[in-house]
C-alpha cells in the first residue's frame, strides 16, 4: 500500500502551535458534533460523555465542545 503525503499547503498540520501560554502538538481540533447525545437521568448512562472521552483519545490537539452559556 502507498503512503500519501500531504500537499505543501498543509504540511504544518502536524507541527506545534503556541496559543498565549498553551503549546499544542498539533493544529488539529475536532468541531463540537453529537448534539443527539445527551445525560438522561433515568437510566444514568452519559453517552455524551464516553463519545468525548473516546475523541480525547484521538490524537487531535484541541477538542471543541461547542458549549456556551
């Protein structure tokens, strides 16, 4: 199987990037997505909260939830 490489344009995906104090070790962020997950209080499972968990694991610099007040 043939490795593919990125065009030039984006070669700096993988590098760090300094935000202020924050040094991430990569450029990339998964958008917020699964608004159909959500906490349900009578069965007390948090599918919301095992789909982040499983993301954070993903190798991505930054995972953007989406929330706001």
């Amino acid at each position: 199987m043939r490795k593919e490489r990125l065009p030039l344009k984006y070669s700096a995906i993988f590098q760090p990037l300094t935000v202020g104090p924050l040094t991430w070790r990569n450029r990339i962020e998964i958008a917020p997505a699964a608004p159909f997950l959500t906490w349900r209080e009578e069965d007390g499972r948090m599918p919301l909260t095992s789909y982040y968990t499983a993301l954070a694991g993903s190798g991505a610099a930054l995972l953007n939830l989406g929330t706001g007040s």
